[in-house]
C-alpha cells in the first residue's frame, strides 16, 4: 500500500516550491522595485512641473533647474528616459509625456553641425520608434542620419567630432561611439549598407589611434584633416592628458559592446573585455564602484563622484555579461553599481535635486561646470540599465 500522507506531502511541497522561490526572488530584488517606482515618480513630477518651459532639463545646479534647447548635446536624454519609463511600466502618461518631449526636438534632424545627433535623437526618437512604431518618428531619424553622414570624412575614416575647437584640425572623441547605434540602426530601417559601413570604418580607425596600452583611451584625437595622420591625443575633460577620464571610459566600454552587438566582429568585443578589465580592476575604482570623475585625479578619495559614469558602465556591463563566458562577473558588478546608485548616497530624496534621479555626477571638471549635480544623462543610463538589469534577471514588475 502506498504511504498516501507522504504523497500528499509531496504533492504539496512541488507546489509551494515555486512560490517560495518567486517570493524569494521578489524579496532578493525589491530593491529594483523601490527604484523604479521613485524614478517614476520623480521623473513624472519633474515632466509636468517643466512642461511650461519647452526645453528639455538637463541639470539643477545652485538651486536652480537648467535646460537644453536644440543646439544642447543632452537634449534627448530626457524624452529618451521617459520612453524608457513607458517601456517598463506600459503606464500610458509616460508615452505622453515622452511624446511632448520627444516633438521639442524635431528641428534637431537638420542640423549638420554637430556629432552629437545619436544622443540627441537616437535617445529620443529611435527609441519612442522602437517602442511604439510611429512613422513620423522614422521620418525624423532618417533625416537626422542623413545629416551625421555629411561629418564622415571617407580619406579620413572618422566623423568629426567638433568645429572650430581649440584650434584642432579634425577632433574626434571617444563619446562618438555612442553615434555610431544610431546611425546602425537607420541601416537596418532603410536596407541601406552604407550607414553601418560608415560606423564599422569610424569604430575601427578610433581602435586603432585611441586607445593606450592599459587600454584606457584619450577623450580626443586630433587628425590632420588633409592626410588623415594624427596630430595629437588628448583628455579635455579628464585631469590630464595620461589620465583616464572616468565617463570616457564608460563610451568606449559602451561603444564597443554595441558594435558587437550590431556586427558579430570579435575584435570589438575583444575590446570591450580589455576596457571592462580596466574598470572594474583599476585600483582607483571606489569600493562601491562609482568612480571617480577621473581615475587618476590627484586627490583621490577626496574628489567628487561621477554618477553619470557609474550608471554607463552598469548599463554597458550588463549587455556586455552576455557575450562572454565570464558574464556573471559583468553582471555582478552592473548589479552592484545600481544597487549603490539606488541607495540615499546617490538617489535623490522625493521633490528634491530639481527632480532629478540620481546625485552626484560630474559634467566637466576642468572647465568647472557641472561638479556634483544631477544630470540628465546619469538618469538616462540609470533606467536604461534597471531596465536591462530587469530583463536579465527576469523580475517580475507589476
């Protein structure tokens, strides 16, 4: 006769076994909740509050909210993280406000004046196209690509970065990698080769002259604008010209992981692997791995924090995590910087911080601007990477 109260017991425990790992799993990752929902709520106060302005914020510094109009490189961070918002939560009123936000920025597609043009629209608008699929937006982007392309200097193999800066001939910086998605993506809306071709030759050439040994990179390399020789390697925004500029680093981890992601070519995720090493094994890098503005600025502990490059790297290692079979040590990481980033050392107070998310980014330490404030930038990779972080682990956002 079979033992009826020991199968019963059986069929119990199969069953509540689920539950108590779900519970588990809720329990281990509640933090990922309590973040998203303060994020929504601050980011959502800030939408309405700001609405009157018709600029997009980009940071609160002195008590006071400032913003981005359409000649500002951070002016798609802010649409961008809405977007981001109504992905996760499918809240309809973070579409709204995305959408309004989004729309401020539609004369920025002619503008072939600037590099910038994947943060400023990519942001924006490639996202609210891949999430809700609005031709208009598709219009928008294929213009924008269009005017990025006319920088691409075929004898050179490089968009230009900037204009009339410092007297450089042909500055290219390392934040162009970050273009480079956008311009990945047009080729895949349009069938056309020629804007991937473009980003391929742009990713290979800044491999080549950008990086140091220790593989960290130069913010900016100047080339002679005839012969496409290099004339110089600098850091503008770093400590020094040998110094590792900390969210310098984070584009180039970021950058190389994508074109990754968009090519399969193994010597750019080679790359990524060599710049994630540098990272999180500098003996610079904080114990709760924010970093510093710089990793070699002079007063370390006693400068400021750079938020902003903390949630790039989170966002970039994630991804990252799973291409390699050392992923989990990415992942880890990633986890352990939003964990830190999600706490009251970083995350604003509700109301507070001009409705920003996050505290303590730095924006240019040499030129003095922007030392210790939000910025919308760190917001757009913090979400981006609890999204990504919420995917991975598979959690469970009501």
């Amino acid at each position: 006769m079979p033992d009826y109260k020991k199968i019963i017991i059986l069929l119990n425990l199969c069953f509540l076994i689920p539950f108590a790992a779900e519970a588990r799993s809720q329990n281990e990752y509640g933090w990922v909740k309590n973040a998203l929902e303060r994020s929504e709520e601050q980011l959502l106060t800030a939408a309405e509050k700001y609405k009157c302005v018709k600029k997009n914020p980009r940071t609160f510094e002195n008590g006071t909210a400032k913003f981005a109009g359409t000649n500002d490189w951070t002016c798609g961070f802010f649409p961008g993280t809405l977007w981001y918002l109504f992905e996760i939560t499918k809240q309809e009123k973070f579409k709204t406000e995305a959408d309004y936000y989004t729309e401020l920025l539609k004369c920025v597609q002619y503008r072939k004046d600037t590099h910038d043009l994947g943060f400023m629209l990519y942001c924006s608008f490639g996202n609210g196209y891949r999430i809700t699929g609005n031709e208009a937006y598709r219009s928008v982007l294929l213009t924008g690509a269009n005017s990025l392309m006319t920088r691409f200097h075929p004898e050179i193999g490089l968009i230009k970065s900037w204009d009339n800066r410092n007297n450089w001939q042909y500055p290219v910086i390392i934040d162009n990698m970050i273009n480079l998605e956008f311009l990945c993506e047009v080729s895949k809306l349009t069938k056309d080769e020629s804007y991937k071709s473009t980003s391929i030759k742009h990713a290979n050439k800044t491999l080549e002259n950008h990086f140091r040994p220790d593989n960290s990179c130069f913010h900016v390399v100047n080339y002679d604008s005839i012969t496409g020789n290099v004339i110089s390697k600098v850091t503008h925004q770093g400590f020094s010209n040998s110094s590792s500029w900390a969210r310098g680093q984070g584009w180039a981890l970021y950058g190389y992981t994508m074109m990754y992601r968009e090519t399969k070519d193994p010597k750019y995720l080679v790359q990524a692997q060599k710049v994630a090493e540098f990272i999180l094994h500098n003996p610079n890098l904080p114990k709760d791995k924010i970093p510093y503005w710089d990793f070699n600025a002079p007063n370390i502990p006693n400068e400021p924090r750079d938020a902003s490059a903390g949630a790039l790297y989170a966002s970039a290692l994630i991804e990252l995590s799973g291409y390699v079979p050392n992923g989990t040590e990415y992942l880890n990481a990633a986890e352990q910087m939003l964990k830190n980033l999600s706490s009251p050392e970083y995350f604003a107070n509700k109301g507070e911080n001009g409705l920003f998310i996050l505290k303590h980014s730095t924006g240019n330490w040499p030129a003095k601007k922007e030392i210790d404030v939000p910025l919308n930038y760190a917001d757009y990779y913090y979400i981006e990477a609890l999204g990504r972080f919420i995917k991975v682990k598979n959690i469970n956002i009501p």
